[in-house]
C-alpha cells in the first residue's frame, strides 16, 4: 500500500463573499465563478472573519474593531 493513495487533500470550506451590488451572502468555492447567485454582479467583497488575531504587543479583534495595547498594561 501506497501511503500516498491514501491520503486525501483536505476539502475546502466554501468561502463567503458579500455581493458589491445587492449585499446578498454567497458561499464561493475555490473553482466556482466570482458572481454573485442573487443578481449576477461580479464584485464581491470577503466577508470579515470574526476570529482575533493576537500579536505580540498588540490585540486585534475584527468582531467589534478595537485595538488593545498589550505592552503598556502592568
């Protein structure tokens, strides 16, 4: 047995996009065309994520867009 047959790549969540036009939610896999399924514009714009991203000397949390300096608290 090979060990390579046997892994399979990991499936790709379709991603979400919101539609320039008529602000409709579209779940977008990676092969699929960038048009939007309501409307049929063609720009979409990535919906934000609401995970935080954590630096070193700075937190940034996207969910409600606040910024806290971690270097100054003692």
């Amino acid at each position: 047995m090979d060990a390579q047959k046997d892994l399979q790549p990991p499936k790709q969540q379709p991603m979400i996009y919101i539609c320039g036009e008529c602000h409709t939610e579209n779940e977008i896999k990676a092969r699929d065309p960038i048009r939007c399924r309501e409307c049929g514009y063609r720009i979409m714009y990535k919906k934000r994520t609401k995970r935080r991203i954590l630096f070193p000397s700075v937190m940034l949390s996207s969910y409600n867009n606040e910024i806290v300096c971690l270097s100054n608290r003692m």
